[in-house]
C-alpha cells in the first residue's frame, strides 16, 4: 500500500498559520491534499497536525467533497515532532511506528503547484529496478558562484574565459521539496527520507517556488493563475462531446443546508442480512436523484447518523452528498457546528428524521421534516410529515417541496 504523508504545522514563523491561508482561493494546504488524492498511484493521504484550526479547515473542504477527498484521514502530531528544531524525520517516523504501508511519499504544502499527474510520475520511477528512494526536482541552467575563503567570488559550474550559450549549459537539478518517495523499511532503517539507490522526479520550472516568505506568496498565486489561463484557453480549443448540453438555470430556494438522518429516512428501517451474515441496505433511487438536484441547486447536503457503518459511507460518496456525520449521539449539536462551519443560520436548514433521536434535531431546524412512519414523539414536532414513508422517496418528496418553494 502506498500511502501520502502530509505533514503541517501550526507554528510558522514567517507566515502565521501559512498552512491555511488562503492562496488562490483556497487554504495552501488544499492543493497538495488535491494533487494526493488526485494520484492513482496513491492508496490513502494522511493530514498530520498538531493544530486544532488546521483540522477543522482540512476537515470541512473534504466535506465539502466526499468524491475527490475520499481517501484523506486527518490525524494527531505530537508537540515535539512540531517544534520549530523538530526535523520532518521526526513526524514521518513517529508516523510510521503507528500505521502499516508499503511505500510513503512526504508531501510538503509548501509546494502548491504539485499534481497529481507529478505524483504518479514519481511512483513510476520509484517502481522501476533498482530505485529506493525519488525526489522532485527541477531541472536549470544557470550560472553559479562561489566566494572562497579570503572573500573573492569564484565561477562553480563554468569558465569565465569560455561562457557557454545557456541552450549549450548542462543543466543541474535543484531539489524543489515538492515530494519524497521510499519504502517504510527503509525509512525506519535509516531515518531519512532518501537512501540506497535515489533518481530523481522531473517537474516543471514554475515549480521551483517554495512558500515559505510572504514574496513566495505572491509570485505563486501568479504562477497559478498563468496555469489556470492556460487550461482555461486549452478547453476552449476541444470541442463538446455529442449529446452534451448546458446545464439549466438553477433554482431559486431559500434552504442552504439539506440534512437527513439515514436509517427510516433514506432507508426504510430494515435490517436485511445475506447467509454471509453481511449487513444489506435498501435505498431508493428517487432519493439519489433529489441529492443530486440540491448539489445543482447550490445546497450543502449532508447526513447524520448515530450508525458508523462503511455501507453508509460508500453510499453517500456514490450520491457526492457534503458531510457525512457518523456516529453522533447528539445530532442537534451537530447541525449547529455545521452552521457555524459553513455560516449558514439555523433557519436556512432543512432536516430529515424518523426516531427520538432525531426530535431535537427537527425542532432545531428552519424546516423540520419526519416520514409518514415517523415516531408519534417527532410527528409532534415536525413542521412537515411527508406521504412518503422512510425508504420510498422521502428525500424527494422534500426536495421537490423546497424547491418548488412551497416550504
């Protein structure tokens, strides 16, 4: 298993809290996490931080997309693996004692330009013969001095008397810290990131950036914008699959969250089991249909369940649903976090539930829904009981309710 191993701290001196700050419209830890779990090559993306706001912030843009980010998981570092004399040895190896792979590329946030496509290149080299470890470099030709002991400045990679055309130079590699690829073994063997055998990872030049001064901000919010035009020109020179059309205007709808519990609402309540003694679910097309219209429509959607199964997991990644809440044992409290993480107020929800544990939720939402085989306890609550019981297209009955404004 290969696994990526993002390590950010929240004591930076330079730039407080850099990791978060926002870059090119997003937190600059966002877009090496994208690039991790945009790499085929790349199993699981482990988020190692010892700060609390650098978890809420890595938490809620995966939430945001369960489809792209599903392979991240955002766990503790401890405090002195994050000192500011702490090497990222320290953190890979305290990593590695704790969690079982194959091979780990370290992935520095400082490097924002990093794809995915430059991660799988990476994993390409390191599975060829004889490789144990691969570093990202790029490739220059420029003209380096030196300055000896008794202070005068002396040519390092040419002579003054016979200056070579820079298409002539031989190029040299600098490392640009994007990322480092070895073998768990070998990491706990040597306690470096590279060893034995080590080849390098070519990639572009605009990549030679490292943020690490407030300059460094600034010439890579350039770079990436120089990129996104380039995309931007290059899709408008492909032509439109047959068939493909523009997507309708969207909705009017005064909701901003749609929330549902899973299990009597999305389900109907069944607990169907295979000789294998497998847990089976039923959900309802409808329903997936009726996500699929509020993502359209703008809406953050999410569930909140108090199971912790993977079979709801797997669900909801298929239906591209915002948030998945599992376990949670207090789902009022709940949807007040997500208000306050997505700025949404309590009146602008919508949720969905069947049981007890759901009445302080429902009474808490600006619409609070239950099924026609809801509890008698938040029937007596809901502001809307739909004909629909739970597993026959509840979700869709609501969803055509909200969006047609008539809730």
């Amino acid at each position: 298993m290969n696994v990526a191993f993002i390590p950010v701290r929240g004591g930076s001196k330079s730039i407080p809290l850099k990791n978060i700050k926002e870059l090119h419209d997003r937190p600059l830890v966002y877009w090496t996490v994208a690039a991790a779990c945009d790499c085929a090559s790349i199993d699981k993306v482990f988020v190692a931080t010892d700060n609390i706001d650098i978890r809420l912030c890595v938490e809620k843009f995966c939430a945001q997309d369960l489809e792209r980010f599903r392979k991240v998981n955002v766990i503790d570092r401890s405090e002195e693996s994050a000192t500011d004399t702490a090497s990222t040895e320290s953190a890979m190896i305290e990593f590695a004692k704790s969690h079982r792979f194959d091979n780990i590329v370290l992935i520095q946030a400082t490097s924002p330009m990093l794809t995915g496509a430059d991660l799988d290149n990476g994993f390409s080299i390191f599975s060829s013969n004889g490789t144990d470890s691969v570093l990202s470099v790029v490739p220059q030709k420029r003209f380096i001095w030196g300055i000896d002991d008794v202070g005068n400045a002396k040519a390092v990679n040419y002579d003054v008397f016979n200056r070579p055309r820079r298409q002539d130079f031989e190029e040299y590699y600098v490392e640009n810290g994007a990322f480092y690829i070895t073998s768990r073994k070998a990491l706990l063997n040597t306690g470096n990131r590279l060893s034995g055998n080590i080849r390098v990872s070519l990639m572009d030049e605009d990549t030679y950036y490292e943020i690490d001064e407030p300059e460094d901000w600034f010439v890579t919010d350039a770079l990436m914008t120089r990129r996104e035009a380039k995309l931007a020109e290059k899709e408008k020179t492909e032509p439109v699959a047959d068939g493909e059309e523009a997507k309708p205007g969207s909705v009017k709808c005064r909701y901003k969250m749609f929330l549902t519990d899973c299990d009597g609402c999305m389900t109907d309540s069944g607990m169907y089991y295979s000789e294998k003694g497998d847990e089976l679910k039923k959900f309802n097309t409808r329903d997936g249909i009726g996500f699929k219209l509020l993502r359209e429509n703008g809406i953050i959607t999410g569930v909140i369940t108090g199971e912790d199964v993977a079979l709801n997991k797997r669900r909801c990644e298929k239906l591209k649903i915002d948030v998945l809440a599992q376990g949670c044992t207090d789902k009022a409290a709940c949807i007040r976090r997500l208000c306050a993480t997505y700025k949404v107020a309590p009146e602008d929800v919508v949720y969905i539930g069947d049981d007890v544990g759901d009445v302080e939720a429902v009474e808490f939402a600006g619409l609070g829904c239950c099924p026609a085989d809801a509890s008698s306890e938040v029937k007596a609550v809901a502001d809307h009981i739909t004909n629909a019981k739970g597993g026959e297209g509840v979700i869709r009955e609501v969803v055509e309710l909200i969006l047609k404004g008539e809730a």
